[in-house]
C-alpha cells in the first residue's frame, strides 16, 4: 500500500503519536529487586500521581522496594 501527500503525513503523524503515547506509559522494572513501576497507578505513596510517566518522576525518585534509584530500572 503507497500513501502519499498530506493523508499520508497525517497517517504518519498519528502512528508515531502513538507509539509515543505508548512509550510514555511503558512499565519499568528495577533490576535490583524487581518491583514494577506502572505508570498508570504511579507511586501514591511517594506522592507520584496516576499517569506519570517514568520520564517524567523526579531525579530523586526511588524505588519504594529497595530504594534504588531512576538508573537501576529498565522499560519492559
């Protein structure tokens, strides 16, 4: 299927606002103790309101587990 002028671009514009939106509510797992970080729940009580985004969580945010901070956690 060939796509061209402007649907094409509109098409292309709502793939990749989606694929943000999806990347932007990822699940992260610490390495370290395994606690998942769901951002649709957030972290109510560290003070983190549902919807966050793990890239949006303050630099000093811990995990509420073991401590470890931003750093020890990889997207799943």
């Amino acid at each position: 299927l060939f796509l061209s002028g402007k649907y094409a671009r509109t098409k292309l514009l709502t793939l990749a606002s989606i694929q943000e939106q999806e990347n932007a509510m990822s699940k992260y797992r610490c390495v370290i103790c395994g606690y998942i970080y769901d951002p649709v729940a957030g972290d109510p009580d560290s003070g983190v309101q549902a919807g966050t985004a793990f890239a949006d969580l303050p630099d000093d945010w811990a995990c509420p587990e073991c401590g470890a901070g931003k750093d020890d956690f990889e997207a799943i």
